[in-house]
C-alpha cells in the first residue's frame, strides 16, 4: 500500500515504466557513427586513382557539412545535386543530412528545362554540379532565383565555387542538430516520362529501414567491395550508399556504364557485389569473349527497375557463375519491398526452372511493412498465380508524400496503402509476380496480354538481344502486340521466324502482330525502356 500526503501515488506498474528516454532517432547518418569506430582504417571509397579509409572518407563529409552551413543552408533546407557516380556525390548522402539538410539528387541525363522544373520546384538553396553539367546549368542560371549557391564539384569555373578548395578551407566542426526520423532525408524525383517530375518524400527512418531489411535478407561482410554501376540518383542507389557504409564495405565508383570498365574493375578491385538494371545485364553477360574470359566467378548482383527475363537469369548465372537476386521496390517505397528469396526446397529445381522462380519479384522484405495484390474492390486476390492484381503496400518503407503536391499524393496513397500501379499475380507460394504496368498491359479482343511474358519468350530466341512489347491501336481487335528486337552481333532472325517462336511457346493470341528490328531501345538513366516513346511515335526507330 502507499500512502502520500498531497496527491496520489502512482501504481506500481506505472513507477516501473518511469525512465530515461534512450531512444535515438532512426538515421541512416547512425551508420557513419559506427563506421567511424570500427572500420576507420579500412577502405572506404575508392574514385580512380582517389583511396580514402573510412576516417578520411568522413572527415571530408564533415568539412562539406560545415562548409554548406557557412553557406547558410539550414535544417530543412534543400541542397541539390547533378553528378554521376564519384566519391563527391557520395559525399553528400552524409554531408548533407547530418546536418538536417535535405539532400535532392537529380537524374544527370535530364535537360536543361528538367533541370529547371525540379531545382525550382523543392527551392534548392545550393547546386552541386559536376563539370559535365556545369553549362546546362549555366544556360538556365537566370531562372534559378532560390539559389544562393552554385558548387562544381571537380574542378574550376567562373561563378561556380570550388568543391575542393572550399573542402580545404573548413575543419571538420560543423554545428549538430537534432534530427527526428520523420525528418525528409531526401528528395528523389520521379522520371517523368509521361507528366512533370514527382518528388518522393523520403524520411530518415524510410532510409533506414529499407537498409536494414536488405541486411537481412542479404548477408554483407567488410571484406565485400561493391561496385557502383546503378547510378547513386536513382532511389539514392536503392540505399547501397548507406549499406555499404553499415558494414564497413568499400564504394568503388563508376562515373560510365561501359561492360569494358565493369569487367576491369571487378578483377582489378576485387569486386563481390553490385547493382543493375536487366538491361546493363544483358550489355554485360552478352560482352566479348575477350572480356568475359577472364571474369571472376561467384559476384553477387541485385537486379531491379523492369522485370528481368528468365532467359536473362540464366544467361548471366550460367555464363558468368555470378549470382542473381531479383529484387522489386519503387522510389515511393525507398525503395525495396520485395526479395527473390531462394528456399531449401528450391535446391532440386533445374537451372530453367530456377531462372523462372526468380524471375518472380518474391516476397516482402521483413522490414518493409505489409504488401498485398489487390482487385478493384480492394479485396486480395487469390493466391492462384493466374488472377491478376494491383501491388500495395504500406509500412514504413513508404514515402511521407509527394513533395509539394497534395493531389499526387492523395491518388496515390489511399486507405492508408500506397497503390503501385504494378499488375501482379501471387502463386501459391505467396511468390509475387509482376505482369506489367497497369499502363502496358495489352487488352487484345477483351484478353489481357502480359508485355512482360512476351518480351520474355522472345529473349529465349537465340538471335535476340533486347526486347520491348507494347500494345498498337488494330482494327479488329482493338490493340495488339508490337515487339521492338535488337538482334545480337552477327545474328539472323526474320519476323517471321519471331512470331513463330511466340506462337510455338504462348497462347496464339500473344503473338506480336508486328516485329520491329532495331538498333536501339529508348531507355531512361536507369535503364527502363521508355515505352511510351514506342507507343507514340516510330520516329527515331532505326530498322536493321
């Protein structure tokens, strides 16, 4: 019993809950903390001839903090950056957020006009541009009146400042500041291929969690070295600039995609891990003799952003003895989701089969909240690989909104789930698996076509390279499939002898009605093919 003269004791059980707050915010930014301790030493970054150790690595990235608060960037403020994969563009993911700064990195092969639209939108306060880009910006300098500051990265222009000189002329003190989790850590803009950008609100707890969900599912060690072949924009390199950093890997950068710089670097860096879209696999596994001869066996690599065919699967673990992990996610989702994840009972299946299971986009991260394949009315569909579906997902992987834009948001968070526009199925092993965008499936006389499995059946044929289907207006039966085919060097194929090939292996109403040959596919920086510039126009498509 207690007794108190003024007031009334508290129960026991709530005497027992009173303590000291010992939560800290949950920040990617605690990763450098631990880095810092333990790997200070080892290899942090390699850029060319450029080796920094973790200790230099983040002593640089505080010097940039306190060199962008001389500028006057504070918490909230957005510093944006156009730059491909180089240790100053790392840099920022930790110099900037540290001091609750809003980090916007900006897809370099955007134009001038973009440039503008997505700068001004967010009210950048700072630009970081690399020598490349330096010009574009300057043609659009007058339109850029929240700018206080404009940063070249490598090198010296007039009215730029010099990255390097003003890194030299500031200490590693720059000022703390309090960050929540539900702070924005960064601000990732959508590709815009068909509306203007969107800017993905993405917190430091989103952040963090994808991170430790990828650990999870994927064991890294310090004596891993990741090579950077996806751009460090896109989806802030579905979080490896901070993986890596967990666990005290090193970030060997690669400012070009080139297949001959990729195999180089591998043997020459020792390289265990990377990233990459199924396109710049296909450029890789489909590389010279000369170049492959020699590749190290047993690399492991995530593969992401469009979904990669079962032939492609097979063609890189086969050829090369790498390993493949499909992984699935959006910058809305910061960004992974789903993971392939092979099981025990997986083991006896045969090379082909195996190619198809992780094909598949698997199943949701244990970090990453709750995901579920939809109908119209919102019910889930059955778990019967064949009814199709809309992704949803929600937890705390997802966006906190769209960046200045209500109405986005609202459409697309609804009911407290974030809607996809993703057209799945779920097999019976709660395997998810994407068919198409919603936006490309093909509705040919009332049945639904998968681009996807099209693409996919014809990268089968031995003569194809590359693949893209998509549905064209047809008098009969309102739309049809198009296929676009990049034939390999030196390859024959008629078209023909493709629609024979479809017809033989799908269902007869699947078969491209045309074939295209053609040099090129259009793509964004990330390696999706641009489907809409097929649907709109032939102009521009070389045929062989």
């Amino acid at each position: 019993m207690y007794f108190c003269w003024v007031g009334r004791a508290l129960p026991k059980q709530q005497h027992q809950e009173v303590g000291h707050k010992m939560e800290v915010a949950l920040s990617p930014i605690e990763f450098a903390h631990r880095a810092r301790r333990l790997y200070s030493e080892r290899e942090a970054v390699v850029d060319g001839d450029l080796r920094f150790t973790y200790r230099e690595f983040l002593d640089r990235c505080d010097q940039w903090s306190a060199a962008l608060q001389g500028f006057g960037v504070e918490q909230g403020d957005r510093v944006a950056y156009i730059a491909p994969n180089t240790h100053s563009h790392l840099e920022a993911y930790y110099a900037v957020p540290q001091i609750g700064a809003v980090l916007v990195p900006i897809n370099y092969r955007l134009l001038p006009d973009d440039f503008e639209y997505i700068i001004n939108h967010c009210g950048a306060k700072v630009v970081c541009a690399h020598p490349d880009y330096l010009d574009a910006i300057d043609s659009i300098r007058s339109q850029l009146s929240n700018v206080t500051h404009f940063v070249a990265l490598e090198g010296s222009k007039d009215g730029w400042t010099d990255y390097e000189t003003t890194l030299a002329d500031h200490s590693t003190d720059f000022a703390p500041v309090e960050i929540a989790e539900s702070d924005l850590l960064t601000i990732n803009y959508t590709s815009g291929t068909t509306a203007r950008p969107k800017g993905v609100m993405i917190t430091h707890r989103n952040a963090y969690m994808n991170v430790m969900g990828t650990l999870a599912h994927h064991h890294l060690t310090p004596a891993d070295r990741y090579l950077w072949t996806l751009p460090m924009f896109h989806a802030n390199g579905w979080t490896f600039t901070w993986i890596n950093t967990a666990r005290g890997m090193a970030h060997v950068c690669l400012r070009k995609v080139e297949p001959a710089a990729i195999y180089d670097l591998i043997k020459r860096e020792r390289i265990s891990m990377f990233c990459a879209a199924p396109t710049v696999l296909i450029g890789i596994a489909s590389a010279s003799d000369d170049l492959r001869r020699d590749a190290p066996r047993g690399v492991r690599l995530f593969t992401a952003g469009a979904p990669p065919a079962a032939a492609t699967i097979e063609l890189v673990e086969r050829e090369l003895g790498w390993e493949l992990t499909h992984v699935y996610g959006l910058t809305e989702t910061a960004p992974l989701i789903t993971f392939c994840e092979p099981l025990p009972e997986h083991n006896d299946l045969s090379a082909g089969e195996l190619a198809k299971l992780k094909a598949r986009q698997g199943i949701e991260l244990v970090s990453s909240g709750e995901l579920r394949i939809v109908d119209d009315e919102g019910n889930e569909v059955p778990h019967d690989g064949e009814t199709l579906g809309e992704i949803t997902v929600r937890g705390n992987v997802v966006m906190k909104g769209y960046y200045n834009d209500p109405q986005s948001t609202d459409a697309a968070i609804k009911d407290g789930w974030f809607h996809s526009g993703d057209a799945a199925v779920v097999h019976p092993d709660g395997y998810v698996e994407i068919r198409d965008r919603f936006k490309d499936v093909i509705i040919s006389g009332g049945e639904n076509i998968s681009s996807v499995e099209v693409e996919g059946c014809l990268l089968h044929h031995p003569a194809v390279l590359e693949a893209a289907v998509v549905g064209m207006p047809h008098d009969k039966w309102g739309e049809a499939p198009h296929a676009f085919v990049i034939l390999k060097d030196g390859a024959s194929a008629s078209e023909d002898d493709l629609k024979l090939h479809v017809r033989n292996s799908l269902a007869h109403f699947k078969t491209p009605k045309w074939v295209s040959m053609v040099e090129e596919l259009p793509k964004t920086a990330t390696g999706k093919v641009q489907k809409f510039v097929l649907r709109g126009s032939k102009t521009g498509i070389t045929r062989q």
